[in-house]
C-alpha cells in the first residue's frame, strides 16, 4: 500500500476535527468571547505577561509543546503496526489533545493566567494542589534532565548543526527588539532569520571548518581529556553546561526577547520541513513496508500505546504551556480555538510524518522486524529511524542526504531546545508556588528558583549512572514519563469537566476522554509498577527501586486526586473561581 493514502486519511481527519468540532467547542461548550478582557492585557508586565499576536503566539504554544516527543513516541509505537500508532494519533489528536490544550489555555485565561497546578487548588483543593505539584514537578525535571542529553548528543553526532542552531539565538533576539520597539511585523524578519539558518546548514554539511566537532577538538574518539574523561564524554559535559547557561538566561528574559521571536522562526521551521517531508512523499509515494499489526510483538499495544505516543495524540505537558505561558500571552480569548486546537492539530500532523517516515524507510517487512525485533530494541532505534527515513523523503524533491539530515537534526534540536527552555520556565513557576506554599522566600524570586530549576535538572543529567552511560540520569527516571505525562493530561481534563459542570454547561467533550486516558494510563501504570518494577521483578535493581518508588507515590497521589476530584464534581463554585459565561 502506498503511504500517500495514510497521509490522506490523517490530514481529512483533522480538518473535519479543525473545522468543525474545535468550532462546536468554542461556541457551545468553552463560549469564548471576544470582549473578554485576558490576563495578557489585565496583568501587562511586559515579561511573562505580553499580548501576542495570535500567529506568533501559535508559533511559540506549537514549538513549546513540540519537542522531539511527537517525532519519537510515533517512531516508536509503530513496532505494534502502523494501523493502532495512525488511529490513536488522528482520533486523539482530534477528540483529547484538542479539547484538553483549548481548553487549558481558556480555563487559564479566565482565572488570571494561573496554571493548572494552583487551579487545582480552586477546584479540587489544597492538598490535591500540592499532590499535583509534586506530579508535575517530577514530570519537567525529567523533560529537561532529558532533552538536554537529546540535544547535547545530537550536537555531537551532528556537528554540522551547531551553528545553525548557535545563530538562531542573536538573529531571535534582534527580531524582538525590532517588532516590539518599534512594533514592526514580525513575519519577513522571521523568514530571512530561517533562510539564514538553513544557508548556514548546508555551508556547515559541505565545509568541516563551519563543523562545531567538540569530540575531534579534544583529541578524537578514544582520546582522554580533563579528569580522565573520553572526548566524547567530555565534549558531552561541555554542551550540557552550555546548555545549562542558555535555559537559564532564556528562561528568565521577557518572553519578547528571545522566547517568542525564536519559537515563531521555529515554527516557520515546522512549516518548511513538513512541506518538505509531505512533497517528498507525494514525490515518491513510497510503499509502506511496516506491517499493519505485529502479531509477534513481545508486548501488548493495549494499554501501552496510549504511554507510548503522548505528544501527538495527547500529552499533559501541553496543559502546563498552556496555562503557564501561552494564556499569560492570549491577546483575545478567541484566539484560543487558533493557538490550542490547531496548536495540537499541528503536532498530529507532525508525528502522522513520523509514522510514514518509519514505515517507508525500510526495503521489505523482514528489515523492519529485524531493527525492531522487540519493544526495547524499538525505543533505540526510533528516533534514528525517523531521521533516516525523512531524510530519504527529503531527497525525493533533490535535497542531498547530507543537508537532509542536517536540517532534520536542526528541526529537532531547535523543537528540544524551546521545549527545554520553556520547561524551566516552567518549572520555575512550579518551584515559586512550592516557595509561597510553604513561605520560602529564596524560592520566590525569579532567580532563586531558576537557579533551583537549572542546577536540580544538570545533577540529573550528570550525576546519577544512566542506562544509556555517561550524563542520561534522566533516563533513570524516563520510563516514567509515558504515564506521568497521561495522567497529568487526564487530570487537566478532569479540572476542565468540573470548571464546565460548574457552569451548568455540557462537559462529556472533556470527560469522555479523561475517563478513558485515565483507564488506560491508570492501567499501563499498575502493570508497570507493580509487576514490572517491583523488588521481586527482573528488572535492573537500582533503577527498578526508584521507579518502583517515585511510580507508586505518583499512583496514589493519582487516585487521591482523582477521589478528591469526584467529591468536587458535586460541590457549588468558590468564588475565587471565574464561573462567568
């Protein structure tokens, strides 16, 4: 079968969703109104609280929640078939992730900007809101501790990219004075900053001089540098540190000097590389060689595809965007439909390629199975596969397989990186709360908590022995992501449904798909925990102990939330709470 059917099915699948049912959901259950006055121009500080065109603020929402998730998740599932990895993806893109990054943005907007960890303090309760702190808390440290290995590793495999990646930064900082001092347009600044970058990627592809070799600088492989170290590992710590400054500033300057300009450029990025990807595609129209279902796979997709493929079906990291950045720059409160739901739209286009590209990339079934002969073996090769694939989808319009996978490389570091950044962001807003919650003041300040945020995510990048060696502690933790991650999304709902019953209007659009995440997560979770990382499993010790621990503290402090949740579907509004139409 041709992969052009698979890409036809998915893209009339989301403009039905787009046009029509994100349509009912404003209108009928959100009622969004266009005179409301947003937290963006009621609390204007010009830092975190700046109206932003609703294009721009689409560009900053989509590459925040992007990521290398999307991509990867995708890349990964479809070692269950292609068939579950596609109907999971256009179907919860379309009826959860839609629904639940709208409806974040708007529940935010209507009460201050606030995100949805103190929301839940308004609408469930003060001990559910520190529960869903420590939840969300875990989650971001695990974002950043491990997009900062992603990045870092493929700066070292990718040497080409670095500079691409490095000028971005002062081309987005010039872009940002220059709209928002002088209030120019910032679409063709944008797109001459993209030209600049990608001419400086295929420069970079073709002269060794423009490669940023970290590895080669220290004496090549299997050469020792600075406290016995490998250069490899050494160049390693050197992109974590660097990238360790750069959240740290990026995180703390308003978002219209760098955050905004550079996503809005990224987004452009997106733009260009699924036209690329997509006519490639229509180019070649290859044949999917991947296997519809595998009746051999080791493990069950049911309930494990819907923890596998987060981004780009569902994801609650998108909630914590969403409430704690993308509302704070809501110019009007219609532009949510345009930023959340087409915001979550784009990324189930972007990880509906990721699939293609995987199930195209190989010459025969027999290929496939045997790169992804099991489900561990399918988490290694996913993200290069992916690579691979799309830069082989590339080179149908011409592209050479050297710029191909170049700019494949940027698209992903650039999406890891604002992912990265925003996250700290994030997780300084988190640490901030913690700081008022129980009055430490340090842990208030801008940089008190960032400094918190930055040193609590390079200690576990660097210090604890990870699966995949040097500087992955993060994926100590990381099997933890996939569920942590739904269940923050099902809970984000579950505060949706209630703010919606408090106001006497229809809320199955969010309850439907909370209670069927929150099986299937809840599920996935309890297999994993208990019988997977258990002290009586097979798995690794160490790193089965602390799953086992941190799995089981998040699986009650879950089930709490959500009993204390079902106790406030029935109870009136606080006051504190914007119940007005």
């Amino acid at each position: 079968m041709q992969a052009i059917y698979l890409a036809l099915f998915g893209g009339i699948i989301f403009f039905l969703g787009y046009r029509f049912y994100s349509k009912f959901i404003a209108e009928k259950i959100y009622q969004l109104d266009p005179n409301y006055v947003t937290p963006a121009h009621k609390y204007k500080d010009g830092v975190d609280f700046v109206p932003t065109n609703k294009y721009v603020l689409w560009g900053h929402h989509f590459t925040s929640v992007a990521g290398a998730a999307p991509i990867l998740g995708p890349a990964v599932a479809v070692y269950w078939g292609w068939l579950p990895a596609l109907l999971w993806v256009v179907l919860g893109t379309v009826f959860a992730a839609g629904v639940h990054d709208f409806g974040t943005i708007v529940l935010s907007a209507r009460n201050k900007g606030q995100s949805v960890g103190t929301l839940a303090n308004k609408l469930i309760g003060q001990r559910a809101k520190i529960l869903f702190l420590f939840i969300i808390l875990i989650l971001v440290l695990m974002v950043n501790a491990v997009f900062a290995w992603v990045i870092a590793n493929l700066f070292i495999t990718n040497p080409a990219s670095v500079v691409s990646v490095f000028i971005q930064i002062p081309i987005a900082i010039w872009i940002g004075y220059r709209v928002y001092k002088r209030q120019g347009s910032m679409l063709f600044p944008s797109l001459i900053g993209l030209a600049v970058m990608y001419g400086a990627a295929i420069l970079s592809s073709y002269v060794p001089a423009l490669q940023i070799d970290l590895v080669k600088y220290f004496g090549g492989e299997g050469a020792t540098g600075l406290f016995g170290m490998s250069a490899t590992s050494l160049a390693f710590f050197v992109w974590i540190i660097v990238l360790m400054v750069y959240v740290y500033i990026a995180s703390t300057l308003p978002v219209w000097k760098l955050l905004q300009p550079r996503d809005f450029i990224n987004s452009h990025q997106l733009v260009v590389g699924l036209v690329i990807l997509y006519l490639g595609l229509l180019f070649t129209n290859p044949e999917v060689t991947a296997p519809m279902t595998n009746s051999n796979a080791d493990t069950s997709w049911f309930p494990l595809l819907f923890i596998t493929i987060a981004c780009g079906a569902i994801s609650g990291f998108h909630g914590l965007v969403s409430s704690g950045t993308t509302s704070k720059q809501l110019d009007k409160e219609t532009d949510a439909r345009f930023v959340g739901y087409l915001g979550a739209v784009g990324e189930g286009v972007l990880a509906l390629i990721s699939i293609i590209a995987v199930v195209t990339f190989f010459s025969s079934a027999a290929d496939f199975s045997a790169v992804y002969s099991g489900f561990t073996a399918a988490n290694g090769a996913g993200l290069g596969t992916f690579v691979q694939g799309a830069a082989q989808l590339a080179s149908g319009i011409g592209i050479p397989p050297e710029v191909a996978s170049t700019i494949v490389a940027i698209i992903v570091v650039s999406f890891a990186a604002t992912t990265l950044d925003s996250s700290v962001r994030l997780m300084r807003y988190i640490i901030s709360e913690l700081g008022e919650e129980y009055k430490i003041k340090p842990m208030t300040t801008v940089h008190g908590a960032t400094t918190i945020a930055v040193v609590a995510s390079a200690a576990l990048t660097l210090l604890p022995e990870g699966p995949k060696g040097f500087g992955s502690g993060g994926y100590l933790l990381w099997p933890l992501f996939g569920t942590a991650n739904q269940l923050l999304a099902g809970i984000s709902l579950l505060l949706i449904a209630i703010w919606l019953k408090r106001l006497g209007r229809n809320y199955w659009p969010a309850m439907v798909p909370m209670i069927f995440l929150m099986f299937m997560t809840m599920w996935a979770m309890f297999q994993q925990v208990f019988f997977a990382w258990a002290p009586f499993s097979d798995s690794p010790a160490e790193q089965n102990m602390l799953l086992f621990i941190f799995g089981a503290i998040i699986f009650v402090f879950t089930i709490w939330i959500i009993l204390t949740a079902i106790s406030a579907l029935s109870k009136r509004a606080k006051d504190d709470i914007d119940i007005s139409a």
